[in-house]
C-alpha cells in the first residue's frame, strides 16, 4: 500500500462488492473494516500509518530526511513523551502552541514535540524550561473542538535535540535529528526478546491467546525491528514522565530496551495506559 488512494480504493472495491450481495456498508465503516483488516485498530492509525511512510520516503528520497539547523515548529507538551513511531491524539489550547500548529499544517506538517520540565508552566518559552530532546513529528490532522481547543493528530517520526529556542509568533526550535546506535547489532535482537517475554509478565498479557497478526490491532508490541519495538514499549510503562524521558534521551538501542527491562522487573503496573 503506498498511499491513502490504495486504502479507500480497497475501501470502494470492498464495499461494492458487499452490496453486490445485498448487504449495505457505509464509506467509513469499509474503512474500518479494511483497516482492521490490515491488522490495524482502527482507520485513523491506519490513515496516521500511511502518511508517516509517505513522509518517510519523500525524505529518503532527498537524501535529508530532517536537515540539522532548520527552525521548526515547537508543541510542547504538559504530561506526555512523544516517541517515534507513536501515534497520539493531543490538545492544543495555548494560543501560541496554535500557532505552531496552524503554520506547520501551511507547510511540510513537521512540528518539534517536546516534553517541558515544569508542569504548571504555560509559558516555557526557552531551553531551560524544555527537556533537551524531544520529536519530530508529523501533524497529521487536527479538528477544532466546541470550545476552541484543537485536538490534533501527532505522529513521531525521529528523535532530534533542541539546539534553540526562538520565541516569536510561536516557539520554534532549531533541531539537531540525533541518529540511533546499536539497532542491528545481535545483542539488541536477543533483547528485543526478552524486552517481549518481560513485557508480557509486565502487563500479564497472554499473546499466545491472540489471532495470528493481531497485535498491531490491541497497539501490542511485536518482535522485529529492535529500536522500534523499544519505542512500542516505552510509552505503555507505567512510568514517570522524567523516566520515560529518559528513555527517550537513549539513543543507544541497547542501552534503551536493558533500561526498559531493568523498569518492568521493579514491579507490575497499577494500569497500562
């Protein structure tokens, strides 16, 4: 599947075909059918899926997926790490994070994610109030909600560090896209493992219970790609905000899945968000 036209034209063709049998679905439940289908939970992710890989190509393709040095659009965040990879509805209701949104929607849909240090602050306006690293993410689309709060879209795309912050009609910072270590060593595939097997204990889940292929549709981890199962993981731990920044912070796989190991053995969670 390269883009959404491949999607909603299964979407069509599926639909057809069942009311070729008589039975009547609507556009939006054929592509949640398909959606699921494809193993996803619902069309939004699946939807949020495809554009992230659109952005992805286009930028391998130019050989500079995120060009060090460019301003780009900051979204901090109260409450939340963003990971790549990770798709998440948030909502915007400071008027200067709007701003970053809206002129990000205007051009390549990228925006910085990041988490700041303090809470309570509504005005964290420079790098001692952010973590110093957040996420490149893409917007990938936002409503306005009944009281003027917008409820956007993210989806992560690449760790990068904050370089500097420049407050003006938004915040925007100058990136610095930080590149992995250690994803296809064989340590991190034999960790992959045994991040999988403790995670199972962690949240005592059964996957064996599960349908073939099923995983992706309940948002559960599966085994493959080392950097990209941690980054799975991490956002499901029952954790602090500062220990999954930190985690975030780990650029080094294997450092990154033997931390979420050493998290998941110091005990179960009272809920996994």
């Amino acid at each position: 599947m390269r883009d959404f036209r491949d999607a909603k034209a299964m979407a069509k063709t599926l639909r057809e075909a069942l009311h070729a049998k008589s039975i009547t679905f609507t556009n939006s439940e054929s592509q949640e059918l398909v959606a699921r289908i494809l193993g996803y939970r619902d069309w939004n992710v699946l939807a949020a899926r495809i554009q992230a890989t659109q952005s992805s190509a286009t930028s391998v393709q130019a050989n500079t997926p995120f060009p060090a040095g460019l301003d780009i659009p900051i979204v901090p965040m109260r409450d939340m790490v963003l990971f790549p990879h990770m798709i998440s509805r948030i909502f915007v209701a400071r008027d200067k994070t709007r701003q970053a949104v809206e002129h990000a929607l205007v051009g390549d849909r990228r925006i910085v994610v990041v988490t700041q240090k303090r809470g309570i602050d509504d005005r964290p306006n420079t790098l001692d109030a952010l973590y110093p690293v957040g996420v490149i993410a893409n917007v990938v689309d936002r409503q306005t909600q009944v009281d003027g709060t917008l409820k956007v879209t993210v989806c992560g795309l690449q760790r990068t560090g904050i370089v500097r912050v420049t407050d003006g009609e938004f915040l925007a910072a100058k990136a610095a896209p930080i590149e992995e270590q250690g994803s296809q060593s064989a340590k991190a595939a034999t960790l992959s493992s045994a991040v999988l097997d403790a995670y199972q204990t962690y949240a005592d889940v059964d996957f064996s219970a599960l349908p073939p292929g099923s995983k992706a549709r309940f948002g559960l981890p599966s085994i493959g790609d080392p950097s990209l199962l941690a980054d799975t993981v991490a956002p499901l731990l029952s954790i602090s905000i500062e220990q999954k920044q930190q985690l975030l912070e780990a650029n080094d796989v294997v450092v990154r899945l033997e931390r979420i190991i050493e998290l998941m053995n110091a005990g179960h969670p009272k809920a996994v968000a």
